[in-house]
C-alpha cells in the first residue's frame, strides 16, 4: 500500500494549520521526490545510498558518465511518477541506451497524464539486490520513538510480474 497520495494532501494542507503540530513543508517534500531523499541518504552517509545520476538526456556523454559514476546492472525511473511506471532495470549499455532515449522522449507527456510531481526528471541509480523490507516510525509531541513490525516488500517482478510495483507485502 502506498501513502503518497497522503503526503500530497498534506502538503497542500500543512502551510494553512500552523497552530498544528505537522511535519515540515519540507520534511514531506523530501520523502515524496526520489532524488532529494538520495541526496539527503547521500550527505548522511555515503555507504547507505545507492550510487545516483540525475539524467535529461541519451547522449553518449550522459551513456558514459551513468556507466562511470552508476555501473550495471542499474534502473532507470522518473523521480515523479508514482506506480513504478517507465521503472526499468538494465544489465547492459545497449538496454541502457535504449530505454533511457524512450523515457526521455516521453517523460513530458506521462508526467501530464499521470500528474507527476515537480519538473519531470530522470533518475538513474544502482540496482541493489536483496530483499526489500519496509518499516513506519512514528515520534510523538514528546521525541518518543515508536516503531511499526517490520514488513518484507515483495515487487511486482519478484512474483513474475514485469514491472517493480509492491505488489505482495507480508510481515516479518
């Protein structure tokens, strides 16, 4: 199950309840767009984000430096986009190349379509294998900290499907 939906209506709402006790503008800005959150993991500490580069086109410069700075295998996906759509994992330059040039070409109208968040941008970043698990924390008025069970996310391709949505979650 997926909160974004949430997080965008509390955005619109947290700068008109000021007397409320909210997370920041910005604190929910950084936890809806893919690349602020891996720059912030990225600040923090290094050995925790995956290797990123933000691309806006196919051009053999971009082809290299993504190969360079990300290596194989990687996944390309729109920071805005919820649903795992245009997500696509590459083990090789030529798939790189390929489905990079077909996002680039039409990440401007999926982003219309779909309602993307903020400017329609590409991320590319390191494929990391394993298991994927999940885990809500709360905090209260009071700074105690309170954690969710943790939950083991199974994708969409896990269970033989094409795309990367969560489509299977159980806990652990």
């Amino acid at each position: 199950m997926s909160c974004r939906k949430e997080y965008s209506v509390a955005q619109k709402i947290v700068p008109h309840v000021p007397y409320l006790n909210t997370p920041t503008e910005k604190s929910l800005d950084w936890t809806t767009d893919k690349i602020k959150m891996r720059q912030l993991l990225r600040g923090y500490d290094r050995s925790i984000a995956p290797k990123f580069v933000v691309a806006h086109d196919a051009s053999k410069e971009t082809l290299d430096r993504i190969e360079r700075v990300v290596g194989f295998p990687l996944i390309i996906k729109p920071s805005g986009l919820a649903a795992s759509l245009f997500v696509t994992l590459c083990y090789h330059r030529e798939e790189l190349e390929e489905y990079l040039k077909k996002t680039v070409r039409k990440i401007d109208q999926i982003y219309v379509k779909k309602r993307g968040r903020g400017e329609p941008q590409i991320l590319v970043e390191e494929f990391m294998e394993g298991s994927m698990y999940s885990i809500d924390t709360y905090v209260n008025q009071r700074g105690v900290i309170y954690h969710a069970p943790l939950v083991h996310v199974k994708t969409g391709r896990a269970v033989g499907f094409e795309d990367f949505s969560d489509t299977c979650v159980s806990h652990q």
